[in-house]
C-alpha cells in the first residue's frame, strides 16, 4: 500500500543528498514523497548539529510533529536523521521520547528494516557501522532537474577545535572511483547536466580506482567531465590545505569546472587560525587563491567566516577584515561562534561576549554583502552561461545558475530546461539576475 514520507531537511548539502537517499531506501515500502507534514505516516527531521541554534530548531520542530499527531487520527511515525541524531541520540530520547526512530547518517540504509522495527517499539542506531551504506543503498537514482548533487567522500579528520562534523559524520573516508562513475553515469542518462561533488572535506578526496590505487579529486572530475551530458562541475566543501597543484591545475584545464569555488577560511588572524586547528596561515590562503587566480583569471570566490571565537581580539578581527578586503568574495556565509558539547573550543575560558560577536558579525556581513553586490553589479552587461534549471514566475520564463550560481531568469528562448545557453545579463536584482538569449536580435527576445 502506498504510503506518505514527508523528509525536512536542515544544514548542508550533504543532507539534501542523504534525504534523497533516504527516500530511495524506502521506496520499496511504499512510500512515496510528499512536501507537506499534514498527510504523512512517516516524518523524518533530517538534522544539523553544527551550531546551537541548528540543533535547538529540532526540538521545537518535534513540538509541533507531536501536537500534528495528536491532533489527527491517522497514525504518524516521526523519526529524526542526520548529524543531531548522531550527536545527541540519547538525549533525543530523552527529551522527545514519543520519536520513534532515531537514525545517524552513517545507517539510515539500514531505514527499511528500522522503520518495520519503529511500528512496534522505539528504536535508535547511530552506529558506525562496518558495513558501507553506498554498497547496500538501491543503485537506482531519482533525479529533480538538470543539476543534482554526489556525495564523493563523508567524514573528516581535520579536527577543527570548534567542529562538530567530525564526531558526526566520523573518520575521511572516499568512495570508489567506480562506484562514483557510475552514480554519475546514471544520472547523466537521467538528463542531469550539472553535477556537484560533496564532502566535508572534498578535496581530500581519495577513493580507489580499478588498480587499488588512491585518485585524487582532479582525476575523478576528468573522469566525470567524460560523460556525455555532463556540462558542469563544482565541488564543495574543500579544505585549504587540501588544495593540490593538480586540483589548481583541473581549474585552469576542465573546461566542465565552474569558475566558482567555495574555500572557507574562517579567520583571517594567525593566532585564531592556529587556536582553531586549521593548520594553515592567512598567507597560504592568500597564495593559494593567487594561484587560482593564475589557473583561472575569472573564477570567483565564497568563504564561511567564524566571528568571536574564543580568544578572538578587535586585532584578530581586523586580520579577518584586512584578509576579506584584499581577497574580495563573491558571497560567503559568516557565524558567530557557537560552542558545541564535546569539541574542545567549547571548554576555552576566554570566550568573546555577545554584544563584541554581534558588532564584529554585523560589520564583517556589511563588508561582505558589499562585496557581494559589487560582483552581481559587474555582471550587469555580460554574457553568461547559464544552465537552465526550472520554469520561472512568468510565463514563458525559466530559472536557471550562471557559473557563480547565481539564479538567472530568461525570456525569449528557444530552448529548454536542461539546456546551457548564453544569457546576456540586464537587469540586476539583490537576489537574482536576469537576462536575454545572447546574439539575438531585439525582435526575437521579445517573449
Ligand atoms: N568542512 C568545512 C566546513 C563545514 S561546517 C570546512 O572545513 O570549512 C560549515 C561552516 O560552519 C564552517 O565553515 C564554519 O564556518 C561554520 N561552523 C562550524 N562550526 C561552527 C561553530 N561551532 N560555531 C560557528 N560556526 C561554525
Ligand atoms: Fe569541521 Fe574543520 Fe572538518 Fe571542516 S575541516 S568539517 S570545519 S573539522
Ligand atoms: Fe550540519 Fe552535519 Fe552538515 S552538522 S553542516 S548536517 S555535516
């Protein structure tokens, strides 16, 4: 009988692809995905725990999952995924006990069998199992649109002292070259055009090619541009010290990488670099965006910042702000710290009081949103290709990302989704861009 899943997800990327998954494995059990809550028989939270407010928002969501199920007669199975589920297992337990299955993103390929065991009682696993779940998850890929992710490599040993990650998702480790090729293949056949390649650390890429010998990123995304239909390529999230010379060099050499690249730096002080693990310096970051810069003269940059870590003076702060200046982000995401349990920046004594993280993040997102909208503004009058995504508002209109990913509206074309055209940008928003089919004539565009 056909059965209603209803998947929420919070964080990153990787757990929009883990739902995904999650869903393929319980296919063959009749479920089916729906976007809303209020019909469903199983609902899973599929959770983020890298800051406070991530994974305090699970709790007041299970809230309202438990007053929805009370209120209705149909039976509701809730379940809770994901990197909360992982952390804090017992305490979700503890605090929710009406959850009925609690599953960490190292087993959730284990879901069918967990959600037979859940009708009866309660039931929990967050092991790390030996057991991988990519060589026991259905082969068979759903796709939504012309552009999906691929989760390449999970875990990280990089053990940042404020990160949760590698406590959730457990030790680096990278699937087989194979096994991604032919993921990849797959979703190729299916029309997918774009694919971006997923790790915590992704650029510590390593799986094993036929020999039983380590490939490196670079030579994965040779091998994937190979693919017929495969136009795009981006990869996320890497790790400075991860960037290799052959990596820099698949910048300048694969036409299918995008001239976008997503490199968190999160401080620009020596002293805070050091005090968070990241093992590397301010200038080695700004060399090796030199370098990128060499490999490939239009790529464009975004970073994740972390203000107010333990220790952090107004002296660190301005590094970080000199470092953004003279770097100059197309977009970034920044933070204010936030202690996690068991990582060991949680337990330093010289914690930076609010209203100092508050200032220090209010003044770094003005400098970054200036930045930000310097870049869209210089995209006023060019060409861009753009990969065409979905239809938009207006008829007539589709959506799609230009290299940078910015969301580009068109009118007037003769092609569809799933195709890349050249899109002449004039108009542009704080959000959005949008433009025309390059090299037409006026008349034409008219749409
Ligand atoms: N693997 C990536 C980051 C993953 S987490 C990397 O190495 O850069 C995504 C971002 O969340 C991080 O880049 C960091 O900026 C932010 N973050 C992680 N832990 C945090 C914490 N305890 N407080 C505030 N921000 C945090
Ligand atoms: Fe977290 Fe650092 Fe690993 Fe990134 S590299 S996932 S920030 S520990
Ligand atoms: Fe959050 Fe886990 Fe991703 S903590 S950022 S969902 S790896």
């Amino acid at each position: 009988m056909q059965k209603k899943l209803f998947i929420k997800t919070y964080g990153c990327q990787m757990n929009v692809y883990d739902s995904a998954r999650m869903a393929e494995a319980l296919a063959p059990l009749g479920y089916v995905p729906v976007d809303t809550v209020d019909d469903a028989d199983l609902a899973i939270l599929n959770t983020c725990h890298i800051r406070e407010k991530a994974a305090e928002k699970v709790f007041s969501e299970l809230g309202r999952l438990r007053v929805l199920r009370n209120e209705r007669e149909k039976p509701l199975l809730i379940g809770v995924a994901g990197c909360v589920a992982q952390a804090e297992g017992a305490e979700i337990q503890r605090r929710a006990p009406f959850v009925d299955l609690v599953v960490g993103p190292q087993t959730y390929h284990r879901l069918p069998h967990l959600v037979a065991q859940a009708l009866h009682a309660p039931v929990v696993d967050t092991d790390f199992p030996a057991e991988d779940k990519f060589d026991l998850l259905p082969t068979e890929r759903s796709v939504d649109g012309p552009a999906a992710f691929l989760t390449v490599q999970e875990g990280c040993d990089k053990f940042c002292t404020f990160c949760v990650v590698p406590y959730t998702r457990g030790a680096e480790a990278s699937r087989p070259l194979r096994q991604v090729l032919d993921e990849a293949c797959q979703l190729a056949a299916k029309g997918v055009r774009e694919i971006t390649l997923l790790g915590q650390n992704v650029n510590a890429y390593h799986g094993l090619d036929e020999n039983g010998r380590p490939a490196s990123l670079a030579t994965l995304m040779r091998a994937l541009a190979a693919i017929p239909g495969i136009a795009r390529l981006r990869y996320t999230t890497s790790h400075p010290r991860d960037m290799g010379d052959d990596l820099i060099a698949a910048h300048r050499d694969l036409p299918a990488l995008m001239p976008f690249l997503h490199l968190p730096v999160q401080s620009g002080s020596d002293r805070v670099l050091a005090a968070m693990n990241r093992r590397h310096k301010a200038d080695d970051y700004r060399r090796i965006v030199g370098r990128l810069r060499d490999a490939r003269p239009d790529i464009a940059l975004s970073s994740d910042f972390i203000v107010g870590f333990p220790g952090e003076t107004d002296a660190d702060f301005r590094a970080t702000m000199a470092l953004v200046e003279e770097t100059g982000f197309a977009q970034a995401f920044s933070f204010k710290y936030s202690p996690r349990p068991g990582t060991p920046a949680a337990e330093a004594a010289d914690a930076v009081d609010e209203a100092a993280k508050s200032e220090r993040l209010a003044e770094l997102q003005a400098l970054l949103l200036r930045q930000q909208t310097a870049f869209n503004a210089a995209c006023l009058g060019r060409t861009l290709p753009v990969l065409l995504e979905k239809p938009g508002r207006h008829p007539g209109q589709l959506v799609g990302k230009s290299p940078y990913l910015q969301a580009v509206s068109v009118v007037g074309l003769n092609e569809g989704i799933g195709s890349v055209v050249d899109v002449m940008i004039d108009t542009v928003l704080s959000n959005s861009l949008s433009g025309v089919p390059a090299g037409r004539p006026a008349a034409d565009r008219a749409a």
